[in-house]
C-alpha cells in the first residue's frame, strides 16, 4: 500500500500562483504513473493531470497552458505548479498514482479576492 501527503495548498487571489507538492511513501515500487485530481465545492472529483513513470504529462482542457505536472522519481514525489489561478480552480487537491491508491486528505486550494 502507498501513502499519499499533499502540502501546499491556500488562498491566492485570481491570476496568482501555487505550488503543490505529494509525497509518497510505503509500496512505492508498485507506482507506475502518478496524478493530481480536485474536488470543488458541490462537484465530483475531477482528474487534473498525470505524468507517466518517464515524464510525459497529460492535462485536462480546463488546466492546459496554466498548470505543470512534474516528478521527482528519487523523492517518490509529484508536483504540480498552478499558474493564472481562476476562482473555479477553487477545490481541494488530491494526488494519487497509477494504480489508484486510497486517497490522503488532500490539500485546500482557494482563489478569491
């Protein structure tokens, strides 16, 4: 089993930035991808964007061009840099890998002025 811990979340005002970090520990042999999602207030959780074993990122539309998906394979770490934040990236983050693992407890992302 993998456990997840997210930091890096808070409050930014629209057109700010944020960093997120994941670091992930335990089985860590199993991860093959690993992936950022969000949760919004009164939505589904969402995939956000993934990065495979090797680096290559994938984005969803409504990311693409602001957010960077990055990875550390020697820290067992996933990042994601979130630039030009909107309010409707207000969510709370979560990473996980692939496979999916239980989730963590995911880190609070808010835009607001």
């Amino acid at each position: 089993q993998v456990q997840l811990v997210e930091s890096g979340g808070g409050l930014v005002q629209p057109g700010g930035s944020l960093a997120l970090s994941c670091a992930a520990s335990g089985s860590i042999s199993s991860i093959n991808g690993m992936s950022w999602y969000r949760q919004g207030p009164g939505k589904q959780r969402e995939l956000v964007a993934i990065i495979s074993r090797v680096g290559v990122p994938q984005y969803a539309n409504s990311v693409k061009g602001r957010f960077t998906i990055s990875r550390d394979n020697a820290k067992n770490t996933v990042y994601l840099q979130m630039n030009s934040l909107k309010p409707e990236d207000t969510a709370v983050y979560y990473c996980n890998t692939v496979p999916l693992q239980a989730w963590g407890q995911g880190t609070q992302v808010t835009v607001s002025s």
